[in-house]
C-alpha cells in the first residue's frame, strides 16, 4: 500500500552556501534510495537555528512530499543518520496528499496573512501580558470578580 | 466569621469578569493553522522562554490545545522553537 510522507531536513548551511541544489539532490536521492519517491520537493527556509545542532546555528531547510511503502520512513531513518550534510530530520505520515503545492515558509506565511485566517493570528493580542501577570499575582481563579485589572480595559482591542 | 466585614470596610468596586469576547479556537481553526511549520504562530502561543500558554489564555479548547502542544513539540525538535529560552 502506498503511503504518503511529509518530511522536512534541516541541513548544514555552510554546505547550503556553496550549492543549494547539490543539497536538494542529496536529500531527493537519499529517499529514492529507500524506495520512496519524490513527489514535491522545495528549499522551505533558510534561518538562524532556536538553539545549536551540532555546533550549528544556521540551517537550511527542505521540505518533501514523498510517497513509499510502510517501512520507508524506518530505512530512510537510517540513512539520514549516516549523511553528515543532514543534522536533522522529521517525517510525518500523511494521511492524503495534499490538494495545494508544496509551499515555502514565506508562501505559506503570505496565504495565512490573508482572509480568514486574520483573525485566528490575532489570537494572543499584544498588550496580554500586563493580565497574564494579574492573574498569576491573583490565585483566586475561579472567582468570579475580576483580576485587579480588567480584562475589558486590558487594551486587548 | 468575621466582625465588621460588612459594615467597617469600604465595599471594594467589583468588575465582572467576562471572556465573552476572547476568540475560541476549536478544532477547525487548530486543524488549518497549527503546524510546526506556522513558527511565527506558535512564537505568539508561547512565552519568551518558549512555555506553552494557559488553554485560557490562547483560547484553546481542550482538543486544540493538545494539538497545539504536539506541533510546539515538532517545532522545537527541528530547531524552530527553542526548548528553553
């Protein structure tokens, strides 16, 4: 049964700097090799790393929509480990491929910037933080008077 | 008991507390946008240490919210989100 992967490779950016398809080739043949095939593959983003892997604090990522059977995602494990041009690697089973194309970071960035998805970004309105800190500093939660300061004034608007 | 509580003190001014107006994000919303890969996202749902928000305060239903946590969880292994700040 044909199943399908998402997977994203984060790899080392000063081999990104000298040859960015080199790398592409290296990650799509390395899931060839494990019997999979490549279905979409793109450079999804290029940034500074949340914390060192390896010594390295700049990465490229890449991100892939293959396909393959159920032991793919365990032989491809195996052969991530072995390259030293990967640091790390996640892959997601995908329960359907998805309708749209793959998309980088900044596309996906610049189609939720839009439409419906405004206001779900809004969530955690910025001026929160003053009731965060009344909240904690009042433990009586499940009172039903407010926190010293109101949420309804806490500029959340 | 205690003397006085009614008589003695100033009545404190009391404001109601209501969320009546917090966006709530249930299972639709958390299936379109969390992702690993919506980093800025899940940066506004943690704090600058990288601790994951009160259900509360984000908003979240109980399903949300854990769907919430695996993706933090995702990100963080790739190196998008730090484990601590």
């Amino acid at each position: 049964m044909v199943k399908y992967y998402e997977g994203m490779f984060l790899t080392h950016n000063k081999e990104a700097r000298k040859d960015t398809d080199y790398l592409a080739a290296h990650v799509s043949g390395l899931i060839e090799k494990v019997g999979g095939t490549v279905l979409q593959m793109t450079k999804w983003d290029e940034r500074r790393l949340a914390y060192p892997v390896k010594g390295v604090t700049h990465g490229v990522y890449f991100l892939a929509y293959f396909s393959g059977d159920a032991a793919t995602d365990a032989r491809l494990r195996a052969e991530v480990r072995l390259s030293s041009l990967i640091l790390r690697h996640l892959t997601l089973h995908l329960e359907e491929l998805p309708e749209q194309p793959i998309e980088t970071f900044s596309e996906m960035q610049l189609r939720l910037s839009g439409g419906e998805a405004r206001t779900a970004l809004d969530i955690p309105a910025p001026g929160l933080d003053e009731d965060e800190t009344a909240t904690v500093a009042v433990p009586r939660i499940g009172d039903e008077h407010a926190p010293a300061s109101d949420r309804r004034d806490g500029g959340e608007r | 008991m205690r003397r006085g509580a009614q008589s003695g003190r100033k009545k404190r001014k009391v404001r109601r507390f209501s969320e009546r107006h917090r966006v709530r994000v249930g299972r639709d919303k958390a299936e379109a946008l969390y992702d690993y890969k919506n980093v800025p996202l899940l940066q506004r749902l943690t704090t600058q240490q990288g601790k994951l928000y009160s259900r509360k305060r984000a908003g979240n239903t109980a399903w949300a919210q854990r769907r919430l946590k695996r993706e933090v969880k995702r990100a963080r292994f790739m190196a998008l989100l730090p484990y601590v700040g």
